[in-house]
C-alpha cells in the first residue's frame, strides 16, 4: 500500500458492495478502488471534517456496513454519520456526539441502552 491515506493511523476497515476499501482514520475516511488504474485520480478518495456534507469528525472510531450499501461511521468527537455506497464524499450526520467502539460495535454515549451493531441482515440499533 502507499500512502494515499488521508491519515497514518487507521481504527476501521470495511468492505463496500462494490469492492471498495474504506479506511476510518484519525484524519477522515478513505476510500481505495483497486479496479481503477494506478494512475487515476480517482483510484484513493478521501473525506475530511469539511462542513456541509462531510464527515462531522475527522477522527473515525468505527465503520459499519448495511446491507443496502450505506457506511455508517462513528466519530470520536462529532458523532454518528451515514454515506450512501453511491457517493462516498456526501455524508448525512444522525447523532452529533461522540461515540465509543468495542468489538467492531458502535456505542453512542448518551443512549446508554442503545447500541448500534452489524449483523447477517441489516444494521441494528437496539438494547
């Protein structure tokens, strides 16, 4: 690998429908297609803390994938956030606090009852 991370530290890998990589690191999210040349542009794309449809953190805790095609990613400091496997630059933030990881799960703080898991099916939010 070379060092088109936005970030050397990466806390989340996943895998989209289409074969792409999504790294969750302490500067943002990127993205690799290994299907696109190694001289395209748009073979790495990264996705920072940028206002308005960006991440609402750089620094990503932990990646989820549901099985509609949609990366969640939980932020250390800015909260819960959703991108469409369509458009991985354009993000949609759910929760606006920060969130916790343990054993790939994400566990935002204040729904102490609630946490957000992948299962066989679907992403589940739930006790």
């Amino acid at each position: 690998m070379n060092s088109e991370l936005v970030h050397p530290k990466v806390h989340a890998i996943i895998e989209d429908g289409e074969g792409r990589i999504w790294f969750g690191t302490e500067g943002g999210v990127t993205i690799l297609d290994e299907r696109r040349d190694a001289r395209d542009p748009l073979r790495w794309q990264s996705v920072t803390a940028s206002g308005a449809g960006g991440l609402p953190h750089p620094w990503i805790q932990a990646m989820a994938r549901t099985p509609d095609g949609r990366i969640w990613a939980g932020t250390r400091g800015g909260g819960l956030a959703v991108a469409e496997q369509a458009d991985p630059t354009r993000w949609t933030v759910y929760q606006a606090h920060p969130v916790r990881r343990f054993l790939g799960v994400i566990w935002p703080p204040f729904w102490q009852e609630n946490v957000l898991s992948n299962d066989v099916r679907a992403l589940v939010w739930g006790p």
